[in-house]
C-alpha cells in the first residue's frame, strides 16, 4: 500500500508539470497554421512561392515540438471539428484506432499491475 501511495503521490507532481493543455493548444494551433501552408503550396506556380512556402514550413516545425503522424491524425479526427480540409485515409484511421487501442491497454496494465500484485501478495 506504501508503494501505491509513493507512486500516486509522484504521478500527483509530475502530471501538471508536462503543461499538456499548453502543449496541446500549440500543437492544434501550428497544424491548424500547417493546412493553410499547405492550401497555400496548392497555389504556388513559381519557384520562388515554393521556396517561401518551404521557408514557412520549417519555421512552423520549429515553433512546436517534434510531431508524429499519429498526432496529426488525431487531431483531424478528433480536434479540427471537421474545418481541416485533409482527410484521412482507411489505412490512416485503422493505424491511429491500433495505437489508441494498445496505448490505452498498456496504460491500463501498468495502472492495474500494482493491485494485481498487491492482491497476489496478500494471497501467498
């Protein structure tokens, strides 16, 4: 019990530390910024436009932390509230549905393991 107290307790800490509504409204707002990049490179017809488009791009990536692609599928999926003009493809969805899906189970295992052996231990 002493241990899941200790563990409780630092996750209690560590959680607000990670900041993660910030981190989530800055990574909303810099795709949200990435579409209208990518509406503008639609538009391009000289060199020049691309390479001012490219320029933008990379300030844009390096305004946020590193992306994955599972992020900008979430965030279309789920955060764009059907105003982001990409959608994703079947192969798309099923991939971030399978991450969701074993995020979800392993943290659910790791929270539960505790117990289980607390349980076990209590048995023997």
């Amino acid at each position: 019990m002493t241990i899941a107290t200790g563990a409780v307790f630092t996750l209690s800490l560590l959680i607000p530390q990670l900041d993660l509504k910030n981190r989530s409204s800055q990574l909303k707002n810099n795709y949200i910024s990435l579409q209208q990049l990518s509406f503008d490179l639609q538009l391009c017809h000289c060199e020049k436009s691309i390479t001012e488009v490219n320029y933008d791009y990379l300030t844009l990536l390096r305004e946020v932390e590193n992306h994955s692609k599972i992020d900008l599928y979430y965030f279309i999926v789920y955060e764009s509230g059907g105003n982001c003009t990409r959608k994703i493809t079947v192969k798309e969805w099923i991939h971030l549905i399978s991450y969701q899906s074993l995020r979800t189970s392993i943290l659910t295992l790791l929270y539960l393991l505790p117990i289980y052996l607390l349980i076990l231990y209590a048995a023997i």
